[in-house]
C-alpha cells in the first residue's frame, strides 16, 4: 500500500491526540510490512505509539519489517527510560533448535513485555545457558509499580507473552512467566542443536 502525505499526517493527528482507537482502525487492513513502512514514516516516539497498538504476533512481523534505525530506537527506548540490560551467556554461543523466524518473534515478544513492565531506572537480566540437551533463556525485570497489576495478570496467564508461548510450546518447550515481590520472570527452555 503506497501511503500518501495525506494518509500520514492523519496517523500523526491521531497519536498526537493520543486516539488509540482511531489509529487502531486505519491499521486495521495494512500488512506487517505496510505498517513498518508506516513507522519509517514517523517519529521514533510516534511509532512506539503504533508498535504498542499491535497483538503480538503483528508486532514481531512489524519489527522485522522495520529499518535497522528504526529498530535501534525501540531498543534506544529502554536505555532512555535508564533500563540497562545485563546479558549473562557462555563465550560459545548456544543455539536453539527452531527456525530463525520464530526465535526472533520469541525474542521480540519478550523485549515488547520488558519495555512494557519496567520499572524506569532499573536493570533487566537475561541469562542464557545450556542444560540437559536444552537451552534455558530467562530474562528477569523489576515491574514498574503502576505496572503490578498487569504483570500479575501476564504472570497468571493473559495474553501477554502468547506468542513467545505459542512457538515455544509448538516446539516441545516449555515457556513460564512468574511473578514475586515486584519482580517479574520469563523464560523458556527448549532443545538446543546439536
């Protein structure tokens, strides 16, 4: 779909209005890849506006679909909120046994959650290692408290992390979701190649 100045500054109004249902309905009928050409269009402020709108599954599409700087400044969200994130891994990289597409949906749905749940100023973990034939990948945050609610809800099962628990559960996973004292964990073991 070829998107006109038109068509473009309506999205804009809308987010500056903050009308979350309007821009809801103009994307609506837009493909993954119609829609990351739309937030190549916008701010970086004005497209995490639209990212946010998204179901999971069309939001890790959308990214994919995205220009590289426009994906630097979704990560560049979290470090703006002083959300640092400390990756323990092994020297040699563990790889999981699924199809790149799917790990990175899984990936991308974890991180919306993360930039969703955190508390501002705070550090994600994420720890990586291999188990038994598996690999374990945990990403652990400290949950905003106007978040709390929510990230019990997504801890209780909600829709929150469905499609990292879809793909991870479609490939003989197992995908929890935990929450305790104003912390919230996510983590998923699945086989590692051989």
């Amino acid at each position: 779909m070829e998107m006109d100045e038109e068509y473009i500054d309506n999205v804009k109004n809308l987010i500056e209005q903050k009308d979350a249902e309007n821009v809801k309905a103009l994307l609506i009928d837009l493909h993954p890849a119609d829609i990351a050409e739309l937030c190549n269009d916008l701010s970086p402020e004005e497209a995490r506006f639209v990212y946010r709108l998204l179901d999971n599954e069309t939001a890790a599409d959308v990214l994919m679909e995205m220009d590289e700087d426009v994906r630097k400044e979704f990560r560049a969200a979290l470090k703006a909120r002083g959300v640092g994130v400390t990756v323990r891994a092994p020297e040699k990289p563990v790889i999981i046994d699924i199809d790149r597409n799917s790990l990175k949906m899984i990936i991308t749905d974890i991180f919306t959650q993360i930039e969703r749940f955190s508390a501002d100023n705070e550090r994600a973990y994420v720890e990586v290692y291999r188990q038994d034939g598996k690999v374990v990948y945990i990403v652990k945050i400290t949950v905003a408290p106007d978040k709390t609610e929510e990230a019990v809800k997504a801890a209780t099962g909600d829709n929150s992390f469905d499609n990292a628990r879809k793909i991870v559960e479609a490939n003989a996973g197992r995908f929890v979701v935990a929450f305790d004292n104003g912390m919230m964990k996510a983590g998923m073991m699945i086989d590692a190649a051989e």
